[in-house]
C-alpha cells in the first residue's frame, strides 16, 4: 500500500501568484485599499498577488467574473458596498448573486463617503451648496463610478433628499471622476474619503461635509453633515474581499488569516488611517461577519434602491 498522503490544500496553497481583481479604475479607492492591504497579504503568503483592473458597469463586470472563475483561490476580488449589495436592486438581471455566488474572506474598510466639489463651483459651504443645486438641478451633473458603483448610490441618497435629479456623468471609477473633478470638468461627486484626503490637503478640490456622525481624525476641519445642516444624509461604504463560491474552508481561512495580519500591521494600519479609512475591529474581519454585513446591507438598500432603467 502507497503510504504516501497528500498535503491538503491548505499546507500548500498557495504555489503561484494569486489574481486580486478590483472592479474599478487603478487609482480609486477600491484599488487603493486593495493594494494596500494585498502588498501585507503577499509577504505572509509567499506568492506574490497581481491586481487585475476590471471596469465597467458600475464594477459589475469584473464581479460576475469573479464569480465565474476557478474555485481554487487563485482569482479573488475585492468587492464594496455597491458590487456586493447596491447591485442586487439596482440590476434585476445581475449574473451573479453577493451571497450565493462569493465566499466571504475579511472586510478590509470602512470608507466615510464626503461632498466634494470642483474648487471653483460657486456654494462655500453646505448649505449653500444644497440651495444652488436645488435651483441649478437642470444645469449641475455630479460624476460617478457607474450605475450600483458607491458614489453613485450615494450621491443618489443625497439626491433623494434634496429631491432634485441632476445629470450624472459615468466614469470607470472615482480614481478618474476626481481626474476630472480636479480638472474642473465636472460640478460635484460623492466619494469614499481615500480617494479624497489627498485631494483636499492639496487644496485642489472642495469638500463639503463627510456623511458620518464624527468628524474623520484625517480631515479634522472637514465638518459633518449633521454640524453643516444636512443630518438626514449619513452614509458610509465599506471594502471587502471574496472568493468565488466552494473554494475551500481551508484556503478561505489562510486568506482570512493573512488579511487579518494584514490589518494588525502598523505600517498599513497608518496608511489606512492616514487615508481616512476605518480599520474593522477583530470580529468584524471574520468571513461569518462579512457574510453578515453583505446580507443586512442587500436589506438595506432593495427598498431605497429602484432599477436601473
Ligand atoms: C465607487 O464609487 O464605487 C468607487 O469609488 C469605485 C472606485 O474604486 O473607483
């Protein structure tokens, strides 16, 4: 008889690099975080983990083809609130499903979502930005990620509050929208804080307000929604990242484990935090709790969110 047993996947994964797609533009937040906390991930796996960009359709794109590839935990993605629960209303035909198609490995971030705006448009502060887009609604647009993308959910949120539509400009994430937001070329975007701390330090955008209850330790002068006169609009994102459905228990866990160590390391927690992210607590890395997070937040948003036509 062979004595010989094999190793199980988890004693040998991984023995070549590993695919991290991001669903949006290099640059953005998304692929900020992504590689961020993949650069970590890579030294304690021993392989080295390539980001493969992806765009289109508000990130849904590269997240079916997530769900369609190898089970063997070579293709990954990182996914966020939009591509894993905002999509689920939004596309009625969406080819995958957040929670029967992925399994859940660690959320990565929070992402406070802020006001900002080309440096030149005319409101100074909140309040005198909600009264000019209320009265310019025809002649505003505010750029965006994609239909289901964060910054469009958000600033659709925003909108619904303020009860106006204005036009949206599509981009294949914010990493090019704040391009253009810079460039003067679009009005205003409602973007996750680490695409935008950069930005504002360098004075070359406005920010209004950050939608959280706190003010973010990154941008100390930026004030709250609540503090600028909008409290009714209070949104925050989150970064998170799957694997496609069966992969093994075994993989998932070394996964899970090398983004954990990840986010307990200074170097990366300083840069996290340095971009304004919230790094997630010890049970709210675990795939049990991210698995969680994406179904309260598919509840959340099927009644707010109405099909894109
Ligand atoms: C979004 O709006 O969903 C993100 O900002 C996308 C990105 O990472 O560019």
């Amino acid at each position: 008889l062979c004595a010989f047993v094999a190793p199980s996947a988890a004693q040998t994964y991984p023995t070549r690099s590993i695919t991290m797609i991001v669903p949006f533009a290099a640059g953005g937040p998304t692929d900020v975080v992504a590689r961020i906390v993949t650069a970590h991930m890579a030294q304690t796996l021993g392989q080295s983990i390539i980001i493969e960009n992806v765009v289109g359709a508000g990130g849904t794109t590269a997240t079916t083809r997530a769900a369609r590839a190898a089970n063997d935990g070579y293709t990954l993605i990182t996914g966020h609130m939009g591509t894993h629960a905002a999509s689920v209303p939004l596309y009625p035909k969406l080819a995958y499903h957040p929670e029967k198609d992925f399994e859940p490995i660690a959320l990565l971030a929070g992402t406070p979502i802020l006001i900002l705006a080309r440096k030149d448009f005319p409101p100074k502060d909140l309040k005198e930005f909600v009264a000019y887009v209320k009265a310019n609604a025809e002649k505003v647009n505010a750029a965006h990620a994609g239909v289901g993308s964060v910054s469009h959910v958000s600033c659709e949120l925003l909108h619904s509050i303020l009860d106006i539509k204005p036009v949206g400009v599509p981009f294949n994430g914010t990493g090019p929208a704040m391009n253009a937001l810079v460039a003067g070329q679009v009005d205003y975007m409602c973007d996750q804080i680490v695409n935008a701390v950069p930005q504002i330090n360098a004075g070359t955008i406005k920010a209004y307000a950050i939608a959280t209850p706190e003010r973010n330790p990154s941008l100390p002068n930026v004030p709250t929604t609540a503090e600028a006169g909008l409290p009714a609009f209070q949104a925050q994102a989150w970064n998170a990242m799957f694997a496609p459905k069966g992969t093994s228990p075994a993989i998932v866990a070394s996964l899970n484990a090398a983004a954990v160590k990840a986010l307990d390391d200074e170097k990366v927690r300083k840069r996290l935090l340095e971009l304004g992210s919230v790094i997630p607590t010890a049970a709210e890395r675990m795939p049990e709790a991210l698995a969680a997070l994406v179904k309260s937040e598919i509840a959340k948003w099927s009644p707010v969110l109405k099909p894109a036509t």
